[in-house]
C-alpha cells in the first residue's frame, strides 16, 4: 500500500476503534442523539460526523484524533457514521440548527452546540476552550 492510498484509503466503516486514543462512542440512533443531549447538562459532548467514503474526512478524523487528550470525565466523544446512519445525521443538523457537512465537528453543553466547524478548521485543541 502506497502513501497516498494510506491517507486516502481505509476500511469502510469501524475506522474510529482502531488504533486511536480517543475514547470514542457511537451515534447511531435518535434515542442516542437524546442520551447525548441529557449528558451535555453535565460534561461537554462532541459529536464527530465522518463520511467513511470521503478521504479529506478520514484525514481530518486521524488529525483530530492524534491531537484529542480530553479525559472521559471531562467530554464524552461521539462518532457518527453519516453514511450509514444519514437519518441521525438529519436529525443532528435539523434538533441542533446547524446545516449538515462533512466532516463536521460540533460541540455540545446544556443541550446546546456551543461552537461547530468542519473540514480542515476541525481541532480537537478546541474543546478545552469549553471545559470548565
């Protein structure tokens, strides 16, 4: 496998289990996306939206994962497959009144998103603005 097929290729699908620090949690249901908002009235959520098929998102998902060293008492980390679960993506933007991309970060306290960017603005150095 060449360089430019590490970065731009991967498996569909399970890339947030391997090999990464971050203590991710799926986003795959809207009785998900309602637990989630309950937990933000007591730590800072995030939800990563990543397209499995689009390079540019697999590379913003390794960067934000080589940066993120939050501990789990602090943030809890959502993973949200947006091509197998569109209708929770859907929900995210339309529950959230923040327009859909990809990929797209958003973070959440007291049910609220407090800040959002996506593509290559995506920084997980951010969240620590929003801890207390």
């Amino acid at each position: 496998m060449g360089f430019l097929d590490k970065i731009f290729k991967g498996n569909e699908g399970g890339e947030a289990e391997q090999n990464s620090k971050a203590p991710w949690h799926h986003l795959e249901s809207e009785i998900d996306l309602h637990r989630l908002e309950e937990e933000s009235k007591e730590k800072v959520v995030v939800i990563f939206k990543h397209s499995t098929r689009c390079g540019i998102s697999r590379m913003a998902m390794r960067q934000f994962e080589s940066e993120y060293n939050y501990d789990e008492a602090q943030v809890k980390l959502y993973y949200l497959d947006l091509i197998a679960y569109r209708n929770v993506s859907n929900k995210v933007a339309e529950d959230f009144g923040v327009f859909h991309e990809s990929p797209q970060l958003l973070i959440i306290r007291d049910k609220n998103v407090v800040y959002h960017t996506s593509h290559s603005d995506i920084n997980a150095e951010k969240i620590a603005e929003f801890l207390d």
